[in-house]
C-alpha cells in the first residue's frame, strides 16, 4: 500500500507531500521536532498502522491509508476531547494517554504540552512500550 | 416492572467491586445510551455526560472497527469503559490500583452476573424491561446470590417462580439442571511455545481455574471452549499457567496451532468457557 507522509505547516491551506520516510523537521519547535523523529522509528515497527502529530503550527502525518486522512483527524480530535470531558468528570488531573482499543485496530493519544500524538497500530502491537517510548 | 432485577444485582457486584477494590472510586454500567446500574457515588449527571463524552467517539470509531474499550490514564487515576456482552461497564480508579487485577475482577464478574440474570429472565425484552412482575423475596435471593458471587447454587430454582414463570420457563428447565451456565471468561492471548509444549493444550490464569472449580465443584473440567471476537471458535485441553507471575492477569497461553485455527495472535482476545463432563 502507498505510504505518503503529509506536513501540514502553519494553517491547513499549506499542504507539503512528501513521499519521503523522513520527517520534516520543524526547526522552530524541539519538542515537536523530536517527537517527530522518535515517532517516525516507531512507525518502522511490525503493527504500527501510522501516526498523527499535530502541534498549533505543524502537523505530521504518516498513515497506511492516506485516504483516510481526514477521518483518522477527526477520530483523534474527538478521542482527545471527549477524554479530556471525562477526566474532569472524575478528576484524574492531566491526560497521560488514551488508549482506544477496537474490534480490527487499536489507537494511543496523548497531548504532551499541547502536541497531540496519536498512534495507529494493530491489535497485537505493545501500545505500552510505545507509550513509554513517546512519554517525556 | 422495569429492569429492577437487572439493576439491583448489577449494582450490588459493583458494590462488591469496590469493596474488593478500594482502589475503584466509581463504577457503573451502561447500554444504548442509558444507564443500567451505578454505585452509589457517582452522580447520575457525570454518568450521562460520561456516556455522551463516550458516544462522541463511538460515532467515530468505525475507523477501528468499532469500539471495545477506552482507557484513560491521568496523572492521579484511570478511567476505563470497557465493553461486556452488549453493556460498558465503566471503572474510575486511582493511580495506585493494580489495572490488571481491577480488569480481570471485572471481566470475570459482570459477565457471569449478567448470564445468571439472563438465565433467571430469559425474556428480557430489547427495550430492557421485564414483562412479568417478581415478588420481592426473589430480588432479595438474587442480591444474596450476587453477594456470595454466586458460587454453587442454581438460581433459576431459588426464584420460586410464578405459575405463569414456570410455563415460560418450562422448555428451559433442565431435568438435571444442578449445574450453572460455563461461564465466559475474556483472557489476553499469550504465545506458548517449546519443545515439550502440547500442541492441543492451552495454559489458563490459575485463578480463573480457580473459579470453574468452585462453580463446579467435584465436576472433572479437562476441556474448554475457545472463541475469538470474529467468531473462531475450536475446542481443546486445559492445565493451568505454570508460570506464578502471569497468575491474575487474564492471559491464556496459546500454542502456535491452536493460534492459527483461531486467527488469533499475542494480544488478542479471546472468550474462553469450559466443558463441563
């Protein structure tokens, strides 16, 4: 299957394709940068369907199903806002992770200093050793 | 009567969820958008925002192929929806309480008490209400039962049914029936490999073995029954985990072949009952 890497820089009207395995690095902010890198070897790994990366200014996005682009955003969004609803709920203080796990596919979301992660694997995948590789 | 029967004994399980756990802060079961039983913490109104919160991405989650479970870790604690039968039981933990222990309590308990409830009333409409009216020493045998996990007895012969009850129930009634219905049990599939590992037995948690045997008291279990999500089922030989450290995880240890009938793989999980001789 086609892999494509998306960046997405500054507003969404901008769109850079690059069919390239590397990650576009993003000079202005280290974190996302590294997150970029560490995410970009995990996604190497057996049962990794792909990932989105998302700061306020940048977007990174490598998927299996590049097709599916929108609708992996707009899952991952709503994953992390309707947990976000339910911690404050039960007041479990700041989202570590969000483990989302389905009949084909499981996915992994965080938001690490406003950096939304958000991991797409298959059902056997260690989603707990890639948590640990992500977790600052 | 609505779903009285349901709620109440569901209720008192997750009472005693809590009172096993004291880790587990709040607790309650949902299906179709409505709540069926709740501890007596957690107010109604979180619950209905929890449930249109977990909506919100149910809607979406065809992507993954529809949704089994949520957990979401948070610096002082864990929420965890986690999808039974038809129902989603939800569990807030603190960050001290041991998740596979918690998740294995779970797993094991609410659907052993939803197939006594079943079993009891087999005609539980779609819109989860009951049609016929239970006298009230009846609930009380029932949330007696649930406390006592609901170890040995029959319940469909406690309940002292209703002449009307006896002719719906007729067909079900068993001429032997002093055996409970095999439980199903969810366990994590774990690969089981080596030399002198049989290729027709697979290695179940200790303590779920544990619980078969209290069920079932002197009756020999030597088989089960193995069904994945997808529907694969096979039949095969049992002996518990040698291993002490996997004891209380809710793993099975699965041989290659076994792995390939079923389709299945490390990870995955899959419905384990046993066959009662």
């Amino acid at each position: 299957m086609v892999k494509k890497k998306q960046s997405l820089h500054e507003t969404s009207t901008t769109v850079i394709v690059d069919d390239e395995a590397d990650v576009t690095p993003n000079e202005e902010d280290p974190a996302f940068t590294n997150l970029s890198q560490n995410l970009a070897e995990i996604r190497k790994e057996t049962g990794v369907i792909g990932y989105i990366l998302r700061s306020s200014t940048s977007a990174t996005i490598d998927l299996k199903e590049p097709e599916k682009i929108v609708e992996y955003a707009l899952f991952s969004s709503q994953v992390l806002d309707s947990s976000r609803e339910i911690s404050e709920l039960f007041k479990i203080d700041t989202i570590e992770s969000v483990l989302i796990e389905g009949k084909k596919t499981k996915a992994l979301c965080m938001d690490i200093d406003g950096i939304k992660i958000s991991i797409f694997m298959e059902k056997n995948a260690d989603h707990a050793d890639i948590l640990k590789r992500v977790s600052p | 009567m609505n779903n009285e029967v349901y709620s109440f004994a569901l209720k008192s399980t997750l009472q005693e969820i809590q009172n096993i756990c004291p880790d587990v802060s709040n607790s309650f079961i949902f299906k179709d958008g409505k709540i069926l039983a709740k501890d007596e913490t957690t107010p109604e109104k979180d619950i209905n925002h929890t449930i249109d919160a977990f909506d919100s991405i149910t809607e979406k989650a065809d992507l993954i192929g529809g949704l089994e479970a949520v957990t979401i870790q948070g610096a002082n604690g864990r929420v965890n929806i986690a999808c039974m039968n038809d129902f989603y039981l939800t569990t807030v933990s603190s960050k001290e309480a041991d998740e596979k222990y918690v998740n294995t309590l779970t797993r094991i308990l609410i659907p052993i008490v939803i197939r006594l409830i079943e079993k009891i009333h087999p005609a539980l409409p779609e819109d989860g209400t009951f049609t016929t009216v239970e006298p009230e020493p009846v609930e009380d045998e029932v949330a007696e039962e649930v406390a006592e996990d609901s170890e040995s007895d029959l319940p469909a012969e406690e309940t002292a049914p209703t002449e009307d009850e006896e002719e719906r129930f007729a067909p079900e009634v068993d001429p032997e029936p002093l055996l409970p219905e095999a439980p199903v049990t969810q366990l994590i599939v774990e690969n089981l490999g080596g030399l002198l590992v049989p290729s027709d037995t697979v290695r179940i948690d200790n303590e779920v073995i544990a619980q078969w045997n209290d069920l079932y008291g002197d009756k020999k279990l030597h088989e089960v029954n193995l069904e994945t999500l997808s529907g694969k089922t096979t039949r095969c030989k049992f002996k518990p985990m040698k291993n002490s450290k996997q004891t209380g995880k809710g793993v099975i240890g699965i041989p290659e072949k076994i792995q390939l009938t079923l389709e299945t793989s490390k990870g995955e999980l899959v419905m384990v009952k046993p066959i009662v001789e």
